[in-house]
C-alpha cells in the first residue's frame, strides 16, 4: 500500500458484500479501487456463505498487501425476547471463529445492552470491536451514552427514518457524527448513499451530494449497501465514491477542525500529546504523522484531531492493524516493535519513504511512547528529518 500526500483520502470505504461481489476476482477489484472495510450482513445468506467469503477476503487482501478489515452486520432482534447477550452470542462465536474485526449490533436502544455484549465478549476471551447501530428512536435519545460505551457507532439512515420521520434524518446524522467526532469514536454513515448505481454507471448529483456532505460532517466512512452487494456496478460504484471523497476533501479546513468539531480535550498525557501532533504537523507542513500503537488508542487519539497529514500506524498485531483501517486518516502499517528509541526513529523514515509518504529531507512527526511496548502510553512527539 503506497500514499502519496497530493491525494491522500482520509475518509474510509465500507462495501457490503453480496451476489454481485462474492468472487474472489470481484473482490479484489473492489480491493484495488479503494474498499478500506469489507461488510458482510449476518441477516441474509447462511454462515457457511459467509465463512467462505470470509476466506476469500483475507486471501485477497493478503496478496495485494492491504489491512483489509471484515465488519460483520448482526441483526439481533426488533423485539426484545431475552437477555441481550443472548440475541448475539451464535454470532459472535462465529466471528471469533472467523476472526471477524468489527461486530455492528443492530437495534440497541441502550448503553447497558452495549455492556452486556461486552461482558459476553470477555467470558468468551474475544477480542472484537463493539459498533452500534443507530436506527431506533430509542437509540438515538440515548446515543451519547451509547456512543461512550461503544467503539464506534453507525448512522443506520434507513431504519432511523422509519422510526423518526425522514426529515428528521439529515439533523440527526449530523448530531451523531458530531457526538461520535467529540468522543473520538470513529463512524460510519449509511444507506443509500449512491443508490441508483444499482441499476445505473453513475450517480444521481443528489446522492453525490449526500455522500458530500457525510464527509463535510465528519464522518469517518461511508458506506455502500445494495449499490455493491446486488448491484450492476459494484467496482464502479466503489471508484466514484472514492472520487467524490477526494475532492470534497479538498474543501476540508483542517487548520480549523479539531476547534470546530469541538473534540474533547481530555486531561490526559496520551489525549495531549496526540493533540500536540497534530499542531506540530500542522505549523511545520511535515508530510505524515507516524504513530506507534500497539493497542490502536494512540492512532484513534490522532484521528480525532483530524489531521491533514496521513496518520501510519505501525503496529506488531495484524488484528490491531486491521481494526485501524476504519479510522479517519489512518494508513495502519504491521511492523515488529522496535528495540530502542533510536530503532523507533530511523523506523519512522523508513515507514514514510516506504509508503510514500515522505522522501528523504522531508519533515515527519513521531509519536509514541516511553517504555515502548506498553499500551496507553504515549508520551513523547518529535520532529523528524527523514
């Protein structure tokens, strides 16, 4: 995987998965144009399905050298019947079976059933990353705890206009991207998106639009659904999104953005010094931001402050590296833990000229942390000449 800053795109792709985009040869295509996180919805095709283009997934993204993460959509139940935990746990076993990265859980309507889920996930000593759905009215009066206790939510716009009324839907996506932006949760944002791409080669302007203004939002991905997992043209639909990404990003004022999304300092040395990343990068034109995370918190806590640099995540875990394909900005990168703080910056140039970049003479910031090799504890920023 090779950047350059010119064209950098920091919001992420989400393409479901489905008959038209099930083989490995449709897979890759949409690999290779631009898909950050592969969807699979639990609710439709049979586990067995699903396993086999799991396979498929991490083959593909395997050879074409990419932190291709798998999202699994679990429908749970509209109607309660039972213990949360319950409705979740035949699907969460086949996802630590599969080795899923992202679990999204469909119709919560509280921060306590987020609780149980993760009680649920340490019995069964998997680690996966927890995404709410927001798509019941119920969910949405509660969606600041729910986002707080989640790690990561997901503007389900279809289902939420049925249960609010759909003139509702475009203020409350931007009121969930803004809470998720102020907890530095990443989120996705989806439904219909570029829908007539189902049937036709391009968009309508208003669903270029619609995409336009997820990204003007905040938003860390969006998302396609029908337009790649039945559709005609799902490589096509994947291509155009990414284009529409680009060029929005080029509006972004993001000297201005971690004031006017209004991101949660937190009294924190890991929060301040990602902050202070960020600035640096800023005021000195650096070309990337190198964060060494070993758990993926000091990535999450760059992307907050929504950079214009690319944030390289290095990490030693291919599950951590994964997981951070979803974040806004970041290109995860899977490299052993260096030795010594020497070993940390001459690492931090060669990642950067390897990627693409930075070349040699350019300016980058590091951050990481002293001891190295310790979740949480990131406490050291430095200007680096490559």
């Amino acid at each position: 995987m090779s950047i350059q800053t010119s064209s950098v795109r920091h919001v992420k792709i989400v393409a479901t998965l489905g008959p038209a985009s099930s083989s490995g040869e449709v897979i890759e295509e949409l690999l290779r144009s631009g898909v950050d996180i592969v969807r699979l919805n639990l609710a439709y095709g049979t586990l067995e399905e699903h396993a086999r283009v799991i396979g498929l997934i991490r083959r593909v993204s395997q050879e074409l050298g990419l932190p291709t993460a798998v999202l699994l959509d679990m429908p749970g139940s509209k109607r309660r019947t039972g213990d949360t935990s319950a409705l979740f746990a035949e699907q969460l076993e086949f996802a630590r079976a599969q080795g899923a990265d992202i679990a999204a859980l469909s119709f919560l309507t509280s921060a306590q059933q987020i609780a149980e889920v993760k009680a649920l996930l340490r019995q069964m000593v998997f680690d996966i990353q927890v995404m709410a759905k927001i798509e019941q009215a119920a969910a949405l009066e509660q969606s600041e705890e729910i986002i707080a206790a989640s790690d990561g939510v997901m503007v389900a716009r279809g289902d939420l206009a049925l249960e609010i009324s759909i003139e509702k839907v475009p203020l409350a996506q931007k009121r969930l991207i803004r809470a998720a932006n102020r907890k530095g949760r990443p989120v996705i944002t989806a439904t219909e998106m570029l829908m007539s791409m189902v049937g036709s080669k391009t968009p309508t302007r208003a669903e270029a639009t619609d995409v336009a203004n997820a990204v003007l939002d905040g938003t860390d991905a969006v998302m396609l659904s029908e337009e790649t997992a039945i559709g005609k043209y799902p490589v096509e639909a994947v291509r155009t999104m990414a284009r529409i990404i680009l060029e929005t990003e080029t509006a972004l004022p993001y000297q201005q953005m971690s004031y006017e999304r209004d991101p949660a300092m937190l009294p924190e040395i890991n929060d301040a010094t990602a902050r202070a990343a960020c600035q640096i990068a800023s005021q000195i034109g650096a070309k990337g931001i190198i964060a060494f995370t070993e758990g993926g918190s000091t990535a999450l806590r760059v992307s907050k402050y929504r950079p214009r640099q690319p944030i390289l995540a290095v990490t030693p875990s291919e599950r951590v590296m994964r997981r951070l394909s979803l974040l806004w900005g970041v290109y995860p990168v899977r490299k052993s833990v260096p030795g010594s703080l020497d070993d940390v910056f001459a690492l931090a140039g060669e990642v950067a000229q390897e990627r693409g970049a930075a070349t040699r003479g350019d300016l980058i910031v590091i951050t990481a942390g002293i001891p190295l090799a310790v979740t949480g504890s990131t406490n050291l920023v430095k200007v680096h000449v490559v």
